[in-house]
C-alpha cells in the first residue's frame, strides 16, 4: 500500500533522512522506532508532503505522490494524527469530529461519529465539552477519531503514546487493534517499545536519519545489540 524509496530530506542544509525506505502493506501495523531526534517525525511529514524531500520516491497503490502537497495526499485517503494533535480548542468535541468529516471511500472502513463513540468513550462523555479542556489523553483521541471521520485507508500516527497517562496507553493499543481489524493499514511513529510490541506487527528501527533495522520483533529480538544502539536511552 506505501513504498517509500531512498528518501533524503533537508531542513535547511541539514541533511536529516539519508536513503530511508520502508513499506506498509494492507491491513498491517509498522512501527517506526527511534529516539529523540532520529528521524521518526520527518519521515512522516516527508510522506504526508508537510516536508518536500530532495530526493527519493514515495507511492501509495501504486501512484507516486512524492512532494504533493498534504491536502492532495489527504484526499487519496492518507490520514495524518500530528504528534502535536492540532485540535481546535475553542470548539466541542462534536465540533471537531465535523471538521474531519469526509464522504466514504471505495474499499476503506467507513466511521460514523456514533461508532467513534463507542470506540471512544471518554469522547462520548465529553461529545458537548470544549476540546481545549480536554486531557492530553483525551485531546489525543480526539485527534486520531478526527482522522478517522476522514474514511482513510492508511493512517500515520506520530508519537500517539507521548506523554500520556499508562491507562490511555492501554485504551490506545485496544483503538489500533480495532482500526487494524476494521480493515486500516497503519505507520506509526514511536518511542515505547512496548507499547509498539502490542500494536505492530513489524519494526523500522532509524537513528540518525538512517534505517538501521527492518524486521518482525521476533528478528528485533534475536539481535539485542540492535536495540541496545538504536533505542536504549
């Protein structure tokens, strides 16, 4: 479903992702692993076209879509939960599941805004609240059934298990079970390890701006000293 060759990016004349490739099929689960400054982010961003890579190519079924802008890669059926979230505080949680509100897609998992809430309780509580005051928890479900009010067949998450609460973590892992079950594919940027083990079926390990290693977390497993370079703290 998405093949990314050879990507270089640039911020500046910094040169922050060198060759980096990976793949996501249909229905499966990757994790992009790394530390702090890795390289994790900017790969999302370079195949959502929120940053243009110099070089290299990306493609989703089969079309290239390297360096188009993010509203086009939205609209072939990408959806992107930014690490930052981007809710719109000022208005309710109701409110903000309109603004993502896109018509079905062919062959891609339809959400309504009553099955979201089932799949989102604490949501379903809150459905007339602000989203400003919201939990860091909560502000970060909102955002990812926000997306999913856009029908995507692929969706990237950047760091969904940052900075909240181990039971929202937990909550989290059963969502992307249930998306991954609905049919989804999903890219998903991420320090946790072992939150990553729960959710992924397969591992991108980048350090330095560089993939370093591509596996299932069996293979992860038989080479400690990979995981002792790449994410030991």
């Amino acid at each position: 479903m998405l093949d990314v060759t050879g990507l270089n990016t640039f911020y500046g004349g910094a040169h922050i992702l060198t060759d980096v490739s990976l793949s996501v099929g249909p229905h499966e689960v990757v994790a992009l692993l790394g530390r702090n400054g890795a390289g994790k982010s900017t790969t999302i961003k370079s195949i959502m076209g929120l940053v243009r890579p110099r070089s290299g190519r990306v493609t989703y079924k089969g079309e290239d879509i390297t360096g188009r802008e993010p509203h086009v890669v939205c609209r072939l059926g990408i959806g992107y939960v930014p690490e930052e979230r981007r809710i719109f505080s000022e208005l309710t949680v109701e409110e903000n599941f309109e603004v993502g509100r896109r018509p079905p897609r062919e062959d891609a998992p339809q959400w309504s805004a009553a099955h979201l809430y089932e799949l989102f309780p604490n949501l379903a509580e809150r459905r007339r609240l602000a989203a400003g005051r919201l939990s860091g928890g909560e502000q970060q479900m909102l955002t990812i059934a926000r997306t999913l009010m856009g029908n995507p067949r692929l969706v990237l998450l950047d760091e969904p298990s940052e900075g909240i609460a181990p039971l929202i973590v937990e909550q989290m892992a059963r969502v992307i079970g249930e998306m991954k079950e609905a049919g989804l594919a999903l890219l998903i940027s991420e320090q946790n390890l072992h939150f990553a083990r729960l959710v992924s079926d397969r591992a991108v390990i980048v350090e330095k701006g560089e993939v370093r290693f591509t596996g299932t977390f069996a293979e992860l497993d038989a080479r400690p000293d990979v995981a002792e370079a790449t994410l030991a703290l």
